[in-house]
C-alpha cells in the first residue's frame, strides 16, 4: 500500500483541483481529505456518504448551577479566563475551556462536570473515482492534527479491506499541525506551489518540512507561464532541496469552468491542462513505484 499527499506552502494554488485530476486518473486509490479545518475535495467529488461519525476531542468544564455555590474558586484558578461570572452566576465559554481539569479538581462542591468534547465529525463516502474519506472540525473546535490522523488511520483500513494498494490525499496548506500529522510516514509528496515570491518562500518552508520527515517531495508550479523567471528560480530551488520536478500548469480558464461543474480538469478536457496534468500523475506514479531518495 502506497500513500500520496498533495500539500502546498498557502492555500489557492490549485492542490485540490489537481488532487481530483489524480484521483480520475488513479480509480482505484482511496480517496482522503485531510484538510480538516477547510476541507472542500468534496465540492468536486459529489460524494455520497455511507456512515457518518462524531470525532470527540479531549473534555470540557461545565457548571451545573443546581450545586454551584458561587464561591469564586474556579474563576481565581482559571487560567484561561474560560469561567464567566454574570448575573446568572457562573458558567464556562466552551470556546475559551483548554480542558485542562483545574476548576473540576478545585471545585469544592463538586459542581463542575467534565463531559466529552465533541469537536466534530467524519465520513466515508462513495464517489465515482472511488470511496472518499473525510471529516468536518466545528468552528473554534481544535485537534486537527488528532483528526488527521484518525482520517489516515480508516483510509488504511477500508484500503486493505477493499484491496486497495493507494491512498491519494488532499492535505492542509502551511505547515502547522495538521501538515506534520499528514506528512509523516508517508511515501510521498507532491507539493504544489505558485510562480509568487511568497510561493518561493513557502516552497523552501514545505521542502525543508518533507526532509525533516524523509518523505520524498516532487514539486507541480501552477499558473507557470505568468512568471516564467520566477518558475525558473522554482526550479532551481527543486535541485538545491532534492525535490524531483515533476512539471507546469499554465493559467487556463478552462480551471475555473471544470470546477464550476464539480468535475476533475481530465473530466473536462482531454488537450491543454489535461496533458500537463497526466504527465505529471507519470512522474507521480513513477516516484512511487521504485525506491526515492528523500530530500
């Protein structure tokens, strides 16, 4: 079983579309979303979702006012500024609670519980390039990176119990929490960036994160034509990191209607960005089918 993650340095350089364009032309990879806070491979992929389950993330504090005394303890020990004191009396702001227990512990009448937290939910879905896993955080919710990999964790398993021997991700911009719980043990990254001096800037961040992982890299510039110097400098920074080149996209509106009609760029056209498209998906398959040297 084989893994690919397509990440980039921010978000909008066109990693979900050609997550999509890699799933048409894959079939029988499990599909994953693992931009948890922002996910949307499902605006594309229609998917039909066949179980639904809540992700629970840690505890929070919450004041029963039957036994509360209004004696004060939990506001002075809170260091969160999470314990509210109105006219009412006292409550918790579940948006400001770290979960940390303190209040609970203190509470000399007992009147603080510790329930679960439920910080949102996950799916598995069927699409028609194949099963889709995927999850949606609540707003403020937290635990991204422990979503992620529990998202990683049911790709596997619905891989192996369908006979599946690839799992084709769609991860976070950035590289925050969520980034490293998708990136490592993975067996390969295809980053993909813009012709932008912050697309340069963000690319050295994203390499210097798959080396530290030893997770080998590939790098896809979106919109290459608009700078062709700064796609050079790309370029060069790909050799310097020993990330492979795996190609361009030029700017083509062609993009924009193909989403439009929730449809993967190689479902809507066979010349143009569909033939850049399938040549990388080559270079992609051929950076997974024998060994790689991680960056």
């Amino acid at each position: 079983m084989r893994e690919i993650l397509v990440i980039s340095g921010k978000g909008g350089t066109g990693k979900t579309s050609l997550t999509a364009a890699f799933a048409h032309l894959a079939r029988e990879a499990v599909l994953c979303d693992l931009d948890v806070d922002a996910p949307d491979l499902h605006l594309l992929l229609s998917p039909q979702i066949e179980t639904r389950e809540d992700f629970i993330a840690g505890h929070e504090a919450v004041i029963d006012p039957r036994r509360c005394t209004g004696c004060g303890e939990c506001l002075a020990r809170c260091r969160f500024a999470a314990v509210v004191s109105d006219r009412s009396g006292f409550r918790i702001d579940p948006l400001q609670c770290e979960g940390c227990k303190v209040c609970v512990r203190f509470c000399p009448e007992g009147a603080i519980d510790f329930p679960e937290r439920r910080s949102g939910e996950w799916f598995r879905s069927r699409t028609r390039f194949g099963s889709l896993i995927h999850a949606r955080l609540l707003p403020g919710a937290e635990n991204s990176g422990r979503l992620v990999a529990l998202l990683r964790e049911k790709a596997r398993e619905l891989a192996r119990s369908a006979g599946r021997r690839l799992i084709l991700s769609d991860g976070a911009p950035g590289i925050g929490c969520p980034v490293i719980s998708s990136l490592s043990g993975t067996d390969a990254a295809v980053v993909v960036t813009e012709p932008t001096p912050s697309g340069l800037h963000d690319l050295e961040r994203v390499l210097a994160l798959c080396r530290h992982f030893r997770v080998p890299a590939g790098v896809v510039v979106n919109k290459a034509d608009l700078a062709p110097e700064t796609t050079r400098s790309l370029k060069a920074e790909c050799r310097e990191n020993g990330a492979a080149w795996l190609g361009e996209i030029d700017y083509d509106e062609r993009f924009l209607a193909a989403m439009t009609r929730r449809m993967a760029i190689t479902e809507f056209c066979d010349d143009g960005p569909a033939i850049a498209v399938r040549r990388i998906w080559d270079g992609v398959s051929n950076m997974v089918s024998r060994p790689v040297r991680a960056c």
